[in-house]
C-alpha cells in the first residue's frame, strides 16, 4: 500500500518539477519506512512518530525547491532585482522608485505576478501532495493495523491450538485414552486443569475438517479469477473496508451483550489497560480498540490480544521469545503480504504445533478479512463457560498477565481426588474445619470419611483416588444432608428416615478395617416426620428443615435436644434448605416452596422479614429454591434456583439485590468461601462454577459429574481453611479440586 | 405406557420431597436413557415397581452386556445389605457373635485383613461391604468405561471378582438367617433380597449350590427354578 500510494502522489506531483516530484518520492518512502516499522511490531506510536519526521523532511525539500524556483524566475528576465527575492517585496520596490508605468516596468510586474503566482501554484501542489502523502500514510497504517490484527487473531487462534494439543496430551497422559469428541459426553474434562473440554472441542473444528481446507483453496481461486478481470486492490479494498465495518459493528454488539451478562473476564482490566497506556498514539489506540471490540466477547482472545498488544510495542522479537513455540515469524516488508501461518493438524500421539508459512500474495486483502472474520467466529463459538479459564490459562502459559493481575487466589482449580465407593449418588459432603478430611453422604443409606492424604495413586491417571476411612451406617434410607460440628468432633446426618443421626468423627488415621465401635454413632435426633433435606450448624445448635413442613432447632447431646420448631403459613409450602444467618446471632434462614425466603428469630420463633421480589417473583412457577446460603460476613442471602438463576437478597431490606442466569439446568447447590469472596454453584448441567462475588462474574467453570436420571451434582463445598473445593455427584462419585 | 409425556417428565428428588414421593416418577423406558448409568436406573426402577418380582428384576434385556448387568446387579445387592447391616448392628454385637459363623461347620475368616482374621461376625459383615464397595469401586479392577453407555468396562479378569464377592456377602445373609433370625425376616419381607440373590448367583452361576444354605420361601409367588433339592 505505502509503494502504491507514493506512487500516485508522484504522479499528481507532476506538474511542479521533477525535484518537488523527488522530495515528495524521498518523503513518501519516509512514510513507507513509518509506515513499515510499524508493522515490524509496534502497536502505533513508534510508526507514526516516525512518519510525521518523514513529513518534516519532505516539507524541508519542497522549501528548497521553492527558493530555487524563486532564484530561476527571477534571474531570466531581471538581473537586478532578485537579490532579495522575497515575493512581496519586489512589487512594491518597483513601484517606491517607479510611480509611471513604463512598458519594461509593466513587463517586470506581469512577470512578478506570473513568478508569484507560479510559486503559490507550486506551494499549493506541494500542499496537496503532502496531504495526499498524509492520506497515504494513513491509509497504509490503516492496512497495516487491520493485517496486524488478523495476525494477531491468527496468533490467538494459534495459542488455543497449542493449548488444545497440551490439554489432549495431558489427558492422554492422565487417562490413557484420547480426549472426548465433540458432543461427546466429558466424564473428567474437568480433569485437564479445570479449563473444559468444550473449548478442545468447539473450535476444533475449523482445523481439522477437511471442507474448510479446500474451501479456502476455493477462495484464493475466486481472488484469482477477479483479479483477471480487474477487480483489484481498489474495489477489495473497498469490500474489505465494508466487511470490517459490518465486523465491527457486530462486535460492538457482542461485547456489550457480554459486558451485560457479566461474565466478562475477571481481571481483565490489569493488563487490557496496560496494554493500551502503553500505546499513546491515537492510532495504537484505535487498534487496540478494535481489537478488543472485535474480540471482546471472548476474553481468553481478548486477554491474549491485549497482551500481545503491550508485547508488540517492544519488538517482535519480544513477542516472539514469548510465544517461542511458535517459531520464527517474518514480516515481509509490504504490508499486504503478511505470512499466513496455518495450523497443520497433528498426529494425537505428537503435541508438537507444526505451522506451515506461506506468503501471501498482495491481493490476499480479501481472503484475510474473510479469514479474520471466520477466526472471530470461531472464538465467538467457544463456550462462554470457559473464558476465564482460558484467560487463566492463557496467563499461565505466556508469564505476562499472571502479574499483572494481581489477585493471589486467581489459580485454576484442578480435578485432584476421586472419591469412589459409594453405590449410588452422593448427596452431600461437608469437610473437616481443619484437617484434609470429609464427610460424604450417599442415597446408599451411608456416610464415609475421607482423609485426602491417605491416597492411592491411580493408574495412568495424574488424580488420585482416595479410600473411605470409615463408613457410617445407621439411616434405613438415602442420607441427604450433613452438618458438622465447628470443631469438627461431631458430625450429624439427615435422612430421608426423618432422623437427624449424630457421629463422633474417628481419628482420620484409624484403620479402615478396625473393629467395629458403636460409640462413634452417638445419638439420634428424632422429631421430624419426613425426610429430612436441610441442615447446618452454628456453634453447638443444628437447625434442619424436612418434608413435614417444619423447620427445627435442637442442641444436641442435651436432655431435651429439641428447642423450638417454625412452621410457616400453609401458603409457603414445605422448606426446602436452611441456613444460619452467618452475621446476625439468633437468625435463620429458610427457603420455602413458594420461592420466598423468610428470616426467623431463633429466640422468639418470629419472623424478622420476608426476601420476596415484587415484580420478578410475581409468576413463581419454576423459581423453586433448591438452596440457600448466608453470606459468612455481609447481610446478604444467596439462593440457587430451579430456574438456573442465583439470586442474591439484602437481609435488612429484604429485597433482590442481583438475579443472574448462572448454569444451564437448575442450580442446586451452593457454598461461599470463609472469607466471603468467592462463591461456588453446582448444577443439574453437570458442572461446577466458581463465582467471584465481587463483580459476580464467573471465574472458573469445571465439568466435573455425570447424570443420572435427570440429576447431576448435589452439593458444593469449600474447605474452610485449605485450599480445596469439593463436589458431590449422582454418579456417586465424590470430587476434591485443589 | 406413560411415556406419552415422557419429554416433559423430570426426574428429580428436589430438596422437601416427601419420602413416599422420592423417587417416585414415571418408568423410563431403558432404550431412552441416555446415561452411563443407564443399567443401574433400569435395575433401580425395577426393584422400586415391585421388589418381589425377583424373576422380571433379574430379567436382563436384550443386547445387553452381561458382565455389566452382573456388576450392576451386585452393586445395588451390596448397597440394600447396608441395610441389613443396620438393622444387625443394633443387636450382633462382638460379644453376642465372636466369630462369623452361619452354621456350625464353617468359622468364616474376614478376607479384608492383610491375613485373614476371624473377626466378630459385626466387624466381618461391615468390613466384607466396605471391601466390597471399595473393589465394585476400584478403577484398577473396573476402570472407567472408554464407551460413553457404561461406566465401568467389566475385563474377562475381573468377572472372577464378582463371584468372590457374591460368596462373601452372602455369609452376612447365612449369619443372619442363622443367628438374628427376627431382623433376616423382616428384612426380607420388606426388600426380598436374599430372594433376589440367590435367583441371581444360580443364575449367573457365581456361587456352587451347596453354598447356599438359606432356605428360599418358596410359598408366595412362582419362582419354581430354585430347585434347592
């Protein structure tokens, strides 16, 4: 583009001398040289510095030539007068000295006049051609940008084929087997670093199938054959310009429907900013904003780019020593030949990214924008449930966001124990306040106690498994909640018998096959009538709710262990989870058929307010509450819902505070972490999602259980001082995260 | 059947169900279950339609696997003897049963122990289940499926398993038929378990017919194949 543009301002230069057309040429290919260096790398200050220092240098020359033009014109008809040559001047000495006109005085005025006029002819050509110039330039960083982002784009998509060919081989490694297909149900996808498989899956597509392959051959045919026809530069440069245009619209769109789901990606802001502060220049910035406009959906790109970004204003060198793997990359030094770097699928058992380079010709304009189109529609395919994870990842791999984000509880949860040996599902488990030790409760009619450091490695796999230590057997039915005592000595256990059971915890390092004691079963509750399904404790009160419609508090190993029962209006319906109200002493929680939640005074037995949404609530049908949880420190109630929401209530004031679309089946469990930052949702959509409580976005999703029947996981659970995330699944399978 | 509205029909136990509702849902056909534990809903949904119709529970369907219908079979036995085990741990205790025993002839050794030990017939029927879930569990022997219908992949080595699994469990319903009587029957009239069992171990042959020296009641419905000679 730069060559081009140069030479047409040569040619409208023309007209004004060869050497204005010289100054001109030297100034242009100055811009070329801008124009170049910047796609050598630099996001834009540095190119566009140097561009305008080409401008002052042509400015230098057509001063030049202007004074000579001057020095000519006046030595051919006056020998005496153009000493001075200044324009104005010479007129009026003439007329000081000469008040008649004379002939040989009109003559010189005329020629004066035709030299002046002559010499602001030049200076207007040299104007216009240092606009044009200008033009050129601009139009060239313009080219320039747009092939740098569709490399950049290319790069990203590069960075996700890498990961991809790490996350199989990984598995590989883990499992033995290959990675699962597309559509394929993902038993352990959750396994290979917690960054789901749907990413693998969802954009492999484009790489490997083969259609895509001959369709881009296709494509290049086509340009050929416009080509012939004279359907050139001009006129794709124009298609290109409007295809953007429509891209970046749509992007536009898309980044705010992000912006507004709020899942955008969570600490973005570190190393986006810094990438752009690092580009003063206002076309860096405009480069940097549409690439972030046209990849802003998706934030693993988004991060990525942004980082590239800061990269690239160093050197490519820089970038490159980042993304070593990816080989040596040239620039050629025309701006429309930009390599093209394809993926070449590799063979599974090789994890190496082989790229093939192949130059591209300077009419490739059309089949990049199209290429860079379909590369944003690949990402705009990945899952949103990952961005983070990716961004995460992303970080990891490069080494230059990680520090830029600051936050030292950002890591990527990984799949680490399996807890196998229950026989049907498992509906909730609860860990130790201290020690690496749970509790799970299964629909076997059992609990088991698990200590994660006694392990067995299992085979060709990176998790371990883990034996129960002890099994708890006393419920005649599914054992569906649990609670555990703060010091962690008791535990207690609701069944769909309608007794709450209490255990003394053994030692996490008894023997499995030790005799049998029956004093680790210490008690049972007996009241409820029907199923027992919530139950939590605080200091050395347990508060259950059950199918009968009651609500209880009781204090176990007293005489009398049943303090008081809250019945809510018949209109309510039955309870269906319980909790403390972590904040205010004396307060429960209890979520209700009707979708409402109702804060009781445990002294008193009154109700304190009711957490009802006016509007949204209105048509309650399906909003059933599968949980709900208090904030540890903040008045606030979490409920998780049969309509995929996770809503969050002011206590004080009892209304809604923030409502969101969370998974993509019924959320039915919940956990918040002891310091109240972080919350984690499971869901019948077989996943696990951790939540950043501060902007309520999603910061890690992981596939972790399968179905049965119609049901997925049961219950979440954060270890209280250790870094571990466990859930429970109705595979009957038990999974801790670290 | 009721599968007009099958779509719409969700399958879940939501927090406050009552207990005579768990569960309680429409039949799924087998053929639409799309889950790798298919075989153990097919099993579970049978039992829950009527226990006592052992011959249709044991009934396998067609183009099934046999070794993972045998393994899923085993697991849900091994699950409702947690339910025996309850009831036996409130009156079997170390000094009542020192040793494992059904009859006088055999004195049964717990397998569990690095050297099998003779321990109290409690602790030998709580530890041979918790042996018994941990193997019916264990990835080394029943790994994880590679096909998406199944979660396990049953190897030929591992069937053997199966049968030696079924032997001992089957001690914990000699030992209670032999000395806790009261709790065997009504235990059994309320899940027909040992008749489920011995229905299954003859027919799949995983136990030798002079092992099974519990009487079957063989009064109340047809189940004229148990030939206890």
């Amino acid at each position: 583009m730069g060559t081009n543009s140069g030479a047409t301002a040569g040619i409208n230069n023309k007209p004004v001398g060869g050497a204005a057309v010289l100054g001109v040429g030297v100034a242009n290919s100055a811009i070329g040289g801008g124009v170049l260096s910047n796609s050598l790398g630099s996001g834009g200050g540095g190119g566009s510095g140097l561009s305008i220092s080409g401008l002052g240098g042509q400015n230098a020359n057509v001063g030049g030539i202007v004074t000579g033009m001057g020095g000519a014109g006046g030595g051919g008809n006056n020998g005496s007068d153009d000493g001075m040559g200044g324009p104005g001047g010479g007129p009026n000495n003439q007329q000081a000295t000469t008040p008649q006109y004379t002939i040989p005085g009109i003559l010189h005025f005329i020629q004066h006049e035709w030299s002046r006029f002559e010499l602001e002819r030049s200076q207007w050509d040299v104007d216009r051609a240092e606009l044009q110039a200008r033009i050129a330039m601009l139009l060239g960083e313009r080219k320039c940008l747009e092939s740098l982002k569709s490399d950049l784009t290319r790069r990203i998509k590069m960075l996700e084929y890498a990961l991809r060919q790490e996350r199989a081989k990984f598995y590989r490694l883990k499992y033995g087997t290959d990675p699962p297909q597309l559509n394929e149900f993902k038993p352990s996808s959750n396994d290979d670093g917690g960054l789901g498989g749907d990413v693998a899956t969802d954009s492999e597509v484009p790489y490997s199938s083969v259609s895509n392959t001959t369709w881009r051959q296709g494509r290049q045919m086509l340009r050929q054959y416009l080509a012939e026809i004279g359907y050139t530069d001009n006129i794709i440069d124009v298609r290109s310009n409007r295809v953007r245009s429509i891209l970046g619209l749509n992007n536009n769109a898309d980044h705010d429907g992000g912006g507004g789901g709020g899942i955008g990606g969570v600490g973005s802001g570190g190393i986006g900013s810094g990438g752009e502060n690092l580009s003063p220049n206002i076309n860096g910035n405009e480069s940097n904003k549409r690439a972030s406009e046209s990849e802003g959906r998706h934030t693993p790109a988004k991060k990525v780019q942004q980082s590239n970004d800061a990269i690239i204003l160093d050197t490519e060198a820089a970038v490159m020593a980042n993304f070593e793997f990816l080989g040596p990359t040239e620039m050629s030094d025309d701006d429309e030949i930009s390599d093209d770097l394809e993926m070449v699928a590799t063979d599974n058992e090789d994890t190496d990214v082989k790229m093939a380079k192949r130059p591209k010709s300077g009419k490739d304009m059309l089949t990049e924008e199209v290429d860079g189109s379909l590369g944003l529609g690949e990402l705009a395919q990945l899952t949103v449930n990952n961005e983070s994870d990716g961004a995460y990842d992303a970080n990891a791999k490069d080494g230059t966001g990680g520090s830029a984000g600051g936050a030292g509880y950002r890591k990527t949860w990984n799949a680490k124990y399996t807890l196998r040996s229950h026989f049907d599902g498992v509906r909730s488990l609860i860990f130790h306040p201290e020690e690496p030790v749970l509790i799970t409760a299964s629909e076997d009619n059992t609990l088991k106690l698990w200590n994660l450091q006694k392990t067995v490695q299992a085979k060709k796999s990176a998790s371990l498994d883990v034996e129960p230590l002890y099994t708890f057997r006393a419920h005649t039915g599914p054992v569906l909640c649990l609670g555990m005592s703060s010091s962690g000595e008791t535990c207690y256990s609701g069944g769909l018998d309608g007794n709450i059971e209490c255990w003394q915890l053994p030692s996490p390092n008894i023997d499995p096959y030790d005799c049998y004691d029956p004093n680790v079963h210490s008690g049972t509750l007996e009241g409820h009538t029907d199923a027992v399904w919530g139950l939590t404790t605080m200091q050395n009160n347990i508060v259950s709710c059950s199918a009968d419609g009651t609500v209880k508090l009781w204090s176990p190993y007293t005489k009398e262990p049943l303090l008081r029962t809250y019945t809510a209006a018949e209109a309510e319906g039955g309870p269906s989870s319980v909790d403390f109200v972590r904040n205010e002493v004396d307060h429960i929680v209890v979520a209700y058929n009707s979708a409402h939640c109702i804060i009781y005074d445990t002294e008193t037995g009154k109700q304190v307010i009711k957490l009802e949404a006016s509007q949204e609530m209105s048509g309650n049908t399906g909003k059933f509450i599968n949980k709900v949880v208090s904030h540890p420190t903040l008045p606030i109630t979490i409920t998780a819902h049969e309509d995929r929401h996770i809503r969050f209530w002011d206590n004080t004031s009892g209304t809604l505070v923030h409502s969101m679309v969370a998974h993509l089946e019924p959320v039915t469990s919940l956990a918040v972490d002891a310091h109240g930052l972080y919350l984690l949702s499971g869901s019948h959509d077989c996943s696990i999602r951790l939540w950043n409580l501060d902007n309520k976005t999603c910061v890690q999703e992981i596939t972790a259980h399968r179905k049965k029947f119609d049901e997925s996981i049961f219950d979440v659970a954060f270890h209280a001082t250790k870094p571990y995330i466990a859930s429970a699944g109705a595979d009957g399978l038990a999974k801790v995260f670290v | 059947m009721k599968m007009a509205d099958g779509s719409t029909i969700l399958r879940r136990n939501r927090p406050g169900t009552k207990a005579k509702d768990f569960c309680r849902w429409p039949d799924e056909p087998l053929e639409e279950m799309d889950s790798t534990l298919a075989v153990q809903q097919y099993i579970q949904q049978m039992i829950k339609r009527d226990p006592s119709n052992v011959e249709l529970i044991l009934t396998m369907p067609e183009a099934q696997d046999e070794g993972v219908w045998k393994y899923e079979h085993l697991r849900q036995f091994c699950m409702e003897l947690n339910g025996l085990a309850v009831r036996l741990q409130k009156q079997c205790s170390p000094s009542t049963c020192t040793q494992m025993t059904a009859t006088d002839q055999w004195i049964f050794l717990c397998a569990a122990h690095k050297t099998p030990k003779e321990c109290p017939a409690i602790d030998y029927t709580r530890h041979t289940l918790d042996g018994a879930a941990c193997l019916l569990n264990s990835n080394k022997y029943f790994p994880s499926s590679v096909t998406p219908d199944h979660r396990v992949s049953i190897k030929e080595s591992s069937v053997t398993k199966l049968g030696s699994v079924c032997r001992r469990v089957y001690r914990i319903f000699s030992h209670a038929y032999f000395h806790h009587r009261r709790i065997f029957d009504e235990f059994e009239a309320e899940t027909y378990l040992c008749h489920r069992f011995t229905h299954f171990v003859t027919k799949y042959n995983l136990m030798s017919k002079e092992n099974l020296i519990v009487p079957i009641n063989e009064e109340e419905n047809a189940a004229p194949g148990e030939s206890e000679a």
